[in-house]
C-alpha cells in the first residue's frame, strides 16, 4: 500500500491556496452554505471525492461528500434542519437516510445532496465482492479510492480548515488530467473501477496513466467483470447512460473494452447512436434508445428466442422493466422498420408503418438506414417524427356521435380513414369538410 501523506512542505502554499479556493465556492453550490454552517463546531469534518475535484477543476459537483470521524447520522439531522430553515420544504423532495452498519447518511432535496460517510478502511474478501468496512484512519479512508484524483480531502472547519490531504500524485494528476489508481489490486477488487474509469474519462477528458491503463487492460483480460454481481455493472451502465455525454461514456467503455468482455459481448456505434439521438424527438427517451444501440449488436437470433435473451439480459442487470421494455422493443423492431418505412408510398401508409411504435424505436430505424446512403426510411422517419405525426382532426369521435354515427367500432374506423385522407392531402383542414368526409363514408 502506498503511503499518503498530508501535503509536503513544498506543496503547502498551493494546497492551502486550493484549499480556500474549495471553501470560497461551495457556497455557490446548492447546500454549500448550509453545509459549513452545520460543520463550523467540528474539528472533524472534510469534503472528499468527486465534490473536492469538481470544486477544484472549477466543475459544478452533483452531490457534496463529506466525511467525519462519527456522528454522521447526527450531522445528517442537523443539515436537514438547516436546510428545511433555508426553505427546503418536503415540497421540495427534501428527505434523509441512514446506513446504520456502515455509518453513512444523506440528505436529499431536488437541488442536491450531501452524502456523509464515516473515515473507513476496506478489505475485499474476494476479487469483486463487496468490501467488509472496519473503521479507519483518514489515511484509511483515502487509501480505499477508487482514483488519486478523488482522493483528496478538505478540511472544512476548526484548525484543519482549508488543509489538503490527498493520495501520493493526486494534485499533479488531477492538474495533468490522470486518471490513475491507488493500488496494483484496484481493478480487481473492485471491476465496477473499470467502468467508472471510462465515465470519468469521457466526462472530464482525462487520460488513464500507463500503468492504470495496463492494469484495465490486464483486469478484463483475466475476465475481472464475472466477479461483480451483474447488478453492479447494470448501476454503472445506467450511470453511463445519465452522464451528460452519454454517447462519449459509451465509446470510452468500447474503447477500453469493457463492452466487449461483458456476457454477452455488446458492441457500440458512435455513428449509429449519435444518429439515433438527433433523430429523436425532445418526447423521446435517450436512455432505452441508447441502451438498444447497443442491443442490436446482440447476436441476431429467432424472434421469440432473441427477444428473451435481450430481455433476460436486462433484467440480471436490473434495468426498470420500463427501460427494458422500450430498449428491447426499439432494438428488436427498428431492423424491420427500416424496411417498412422506405417502402412506404405515401403520409398515410407511413403512418401505418409506424403505428403503435416507440419514439425511439423510429429513431434508431432512421439512424441504421442512414449508416446506408440514400437512406430514404431515414427521410421518412424524419418526416413522421417531425412533423406528419402532430397532424390532427378537426372532428372528435364525440362530434361523429352527435352527428348521428352510431356508438361502436365504426366511430373509430371513421376517424382513421379521415386521418389518413388529411395526411395524404384529400381532404383539408376545415371541421365542416371533415364531418362531411366522415358522414359520406359511413357504411
Ligand atoms: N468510490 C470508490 N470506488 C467505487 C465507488 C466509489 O473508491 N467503486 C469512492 C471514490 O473515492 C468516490 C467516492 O467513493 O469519489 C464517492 O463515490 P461516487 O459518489 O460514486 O462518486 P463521486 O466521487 O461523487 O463522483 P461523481 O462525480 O461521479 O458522483
């Protein structure tokens, strides 16, 4: 195990300079301020891990983590109530927890959160298990991370205000934009490391070090991703798939190979998911269209078979079943789409190509077709997506029924031939002319 030290006499100045640097923009984050109100009678605590290298790179953090020496449970209340005091209601989502046997806590509203976790040191029984957690010295605590750049803490009150601690390189590795472990072992203690390795990458542009980098390779090679439960890896890949680049995290995760070594192997299209996205609408959902990206990569099999692999997939990575429905019917549907769309002659039998089907299973038809030039179900999907789909009647089934049509499916069947009349141009946009149309095709 490496040493960590507190900072070297040569690195005070600039530490403590970043340090007071940490401290003067938290308040600018949402709870900052609460936050070192609540701490200023504690010698104990620091904020730690992604919250101190955002603040540092001058990033916006999700989420605040601090860590205390104990009471963090305690801490939690306190924060909670001088939040509720700045007018976090729990109109405001406003809710707190606590993890009794691992003595973390958090508190939440819709604007942020602050996680509080006691100093801890790990220990990983086996390769990919979660750690057992005994109590720690803050060096401990430092030691069990995943990365040297979030592993740097900040006193925030009492005689070790604005004082940095941090891992050996972690200040030079976070000023030259590394991304590099702790330890020999991390990869293969923790394979989820691997993952997060390719987010943080892509989300702050940084660089694994050689020896990080040959470790990754190294880890998925000796098939690391089998020891952690395929719930882990599922969280991690839903995280992917929320980062404000989506698509960079999931090349960096091809890039590393990380996609290819999971069971089964997936492989991803940036051109093809790049194309999904801008084909879909703002009602559209990024996620499920991102994670069928990746899905149509799945050896393509049967129907019935393929679509319960696809599934069974899913599910052992415990997407919502939401999520899973939508990935899986657009990765499954959009190949014969994309035949059905370019063979469709006219607005009204585009329609009928489409119905029933997800936004972004239409989308990812017209990004595969656009792998091929002309790509006409491409154009068409476009065409359907952006405009041909808001066309709507100026008549309601209502309005059919007072004009006498009598109650049942001729209704229904009344209001789909006049739909698809105005989509082809034969009859125009007054309420007069439509119920006109409807009362002649009575049968
Ligand atoms: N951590 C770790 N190994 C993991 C997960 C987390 O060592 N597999 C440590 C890291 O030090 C990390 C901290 O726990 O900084 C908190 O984890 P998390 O909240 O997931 O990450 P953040 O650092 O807050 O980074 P992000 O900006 O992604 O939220």
């Amino acid at each position: 195990m490496p040493d960590v030290h507190a900072q070297s006499n040569s690195r005070a100045t600039h530490a403590s300079h970043s340090g007071e640097m940490v401290l003067a923009r938290l308040p600018e984050i949402s709870g900052g301020a609460q936050l070192l109100r609540v701490v200023a009678g504690r010698q104990d605590a620091e904020l730690i891990g992604g919250a101190t290298r955002d603040l540092l790179l001058a990033r916006t953090p999700k989420e605040l983590d601090v860590v205390v020496e104990s009471g963090a449970e305690l801490l939690a209340q306190e924060l909670a109530a001088a939040l509720a005091d700045a007018g976090a209601s729990s109109d405001a989502g406003l809710q707190r927890g606590a993890h009794e046997r691992f003595e973390t806590a958090f508190v939440s509203w819709r604007e942020g959160r602050i996680d509080i976790t006691t100093r801890r040191g790990e220990s990983y029984p086996s390769p990919g298990s979660l750690p057992d957690v005994r109590a720690g010295s803050p060096d401990d605590d430092l030691r069990r991370r995943d990365f040297t750049v979030n592993a740097i803490a900040v006193g925030l009150a009492g005689p070790r205000r604005a004082q940095l601690r941090s891992a050996p390189h972690s200040l030079e590795d976070l000023e030259a934009g590394r991304l590099r472990i702790l330890h020999e072992r991390s990869f293969l203690d923790d394979p989820t490391r691997l993952l997060r390795l390719a987010r943080y990458s892509a989300r702050l542009g940084f660089e694994p070090e050689q020896r990080t980098a040959q470790l990754a390779a190294e880890a998925l090679r000796a098939g690391a991703l089998g020891s952690v439960s395929p719930a882990r890896i599922g969280a991690e890949l839903r995280l992917a798939l929320r980062e404000e680049d989506p698509v960079g995290s999931l090349v960096a995760l091809a890039e590393l190979g990380v996609l290819g070594a999971l069971d089964p192997p997936l492989s991803f299209s940036e051109q093809l998911a790049r194309g999904g996205l801008a084909a879909l609408p703002a009602d559209g959902r990024s996620d499920p269209l991102l994670l069928a990206s990746l899905l149509v990569s799945l050896d393509p099999g049967d129907g019935a078979a393929r679509e319960a692999a696809t599934k069974a997939f899913l599910d052992r990575l415990e997407f919502a079943a939401s999520d899973r429905e939508r990935a899986t019917r657009a990765a499954l549907r959009a190949p014969a789409l994309v035949a059905a769309l370019a063979a469709a002659r006219s607005p009204s039998q585009l329609r009928r190509s489409v119905r029933g089907e997800p936004l972004e299973a239409i989308a990812l038809a017209a990004a595969m077709d656009e792998l091929q030039p002309p790509a006409p179900a491409a154009s068409a999907a476009r065409r359907w997506l952006d405009e041909l789909r808001h066309v709507r009647l100026q008549v309601t089934g209502d309005d059919l029924l007072s004009a006498g049509v009598a109650p049942g499916p001729e209704v229904g069947r009344l209001l789909d031939a006049l739909l698809d009349m105005v989509l082809d141009g034969k009859l125009g946009d007054s309420r007069e002319a439509q119920l006109q149309a409807a009362l002649g095709a009575r049968t």
